[in-house]
C-alpha cells in the first residue's frame, strides 16, 4: 500500500495527459505540437512570446464598452476574444490612423521614457 501523505492524495492521479493536451484535444500519447516553429495551431510570431504589459487606467465608461464589445465580438466569430486582445487592436489601428494623419505615416519620435525605469 502507498505511504499515507498528510493532508492529501495517497498517490498522485495519471492522467495519461497534460492540461494542454487535453485542451488541444491531442490524444494521449501524441507528440505535442511545434510550437516554437510558429506553425502549430496557427501562432503567429507575435503569439510566440506574450508582450509585457503595462497597466492603463481608461474611464470607467469606456472599460464597460470594451468589455461589451468583446461579450459580443464573442457570440460573432470571436470565441476566444480577450479585452487585452481588443484593446491591441484597437490601439494599433488607433495609433496607425494617428501616424497617417499627423506625421505622414512614420513612426512618432521615441521620448526614451520608460524604457531606462523613470516615469
């Protein structure tokens, strides 16, 4: 008989399986996706490596909106849309418009802040 564990299983469960293969509806013994060749499941190179992500603090009225549009970005194609996701894009498409209108497409001069720890 296993040794007893206090305050928990006799013996840890197999699964035959990790999280994410069960997820990915990958068979038990499968070999696992690629996924640092950037083909498996459709990631793209951005996909690879989550960006860093700073807070933002956006008004109240507005985080209730984006949070509506992603509940029905959901029902509409999107099944996996996260507010962070929208929000990317929407600032991306936000900031080219931006560029496009105020400095003829290029990128605005870099400030430097930030980027050495200061404010």
């Amino acid at each position: 008989m296993a040794e007893r564990r206090r305050g928990g299983l006799a013996r840890l469960p197999d699964f035959e399986t990790s999280a994410e293969d069960r997820l990915l509806g990958l068979p038990a013994h499968a070999p696992a996706p690629d996924l640092a060749a950037g083909h498996a499941l459709g990631a793209s190179a951005h996909e690879q490596q989550p960006a860093r992500r700073r807070p933002l603090k956006v008004d109240e009225s507005l985080a209730d909106q984006v949070r509506d549009a992603v509940l029905f970005m959901r029902g509409r194609g999107r099944p996996e849309l996260t507010q962070n996701e929208l929000l990317d894009e929407l600032l991306t498409t936000g900031l080219q418009w931006l560029r496009d209108q105020a400095n003829g497409g290029e990128q605005f001069p870099s400030t430097g802040r930030r980027r050495n720890g200061t404010r």
